[in-house]
C-alpha cells in the first residue's frame, strides 16, 4: 500500500458528515465533495485543496508547504509532511479550509 491508511482512518472520521467520495489516484487516495477534490494522501503524507485565499493561513501551519507537481507550483494546494499530517489540530484546520473552499464551489 502506498499510503498511511491509519491517516486514511483520521481523515475519513474528520470528513464525516460531508456528502465525500473517496477515489484512488495519484497513486493514493483522494477525497471528493461536490466533485471537487478537497484532499488526498501518497506516500509520506497528505495534499489539501485549499484554495488561493487560504494559502497564507495554511503555510503559517508547521509542516506545511506549497504542493508542486513535476516542479511547478500547484496555485490553492498544499502539502502536508506526515508528521503534519498526524497532528490532529494541523489536519483539521486544512481540513477545514478545504472544505470551506471546495463549498464554495459550484457542483461539477
């Protein structure tokens, strides 16, 4: 398995009671609302879809940095180390950035 699925768990418990699909991608597993991925984890710890507005609020957070995809920076997401990831405040709080900004989203 690629991923942590004890942070599997974590995150699964946290996104209860959102309308969430889980998917399998990027080689791990990815958390769906609306449509819209609001967060993912691989190997070594997690992603989150924040959106621009939340990028300073998120980055402020230890272990946590900007997501860059083949070298290039990914505007909105951040990655999370997986010690940050384990931390239940850090994850919640991107959490809840995520979902706050994926709501605000129109339903693909």
């Amino acid at each position: 398995m690629a991923w942590d699925e004890a942070l599997a768990e974590r995150i699964r418990a946290d996104l209860t009671g959102h309308a969430i699909v889980e998917k399998r991608m990027f080689g791990g597993l990815a958390w769906m609302l609306h449509g819209h991925m609001v967060c993912g984890i691989h190997k070594g710890g997690a992603f989150y879809r924040v959106g621009k507005a939340n990028e300073t609020a998120a980055l402020a957070l230890p272990g946590i940095a900007p997501m860059t995809m083949n070298g290039r920076p990914m505007a909105g997401m951040v990655e999370a180390t997986a010690e940050a990831s384990r931390d239940d405040g850090r994850r919640q709080r991107l959490l809840g950035l995520a979902t706050g900004f994926v709501n605000s989203l129109p339903p693909k």
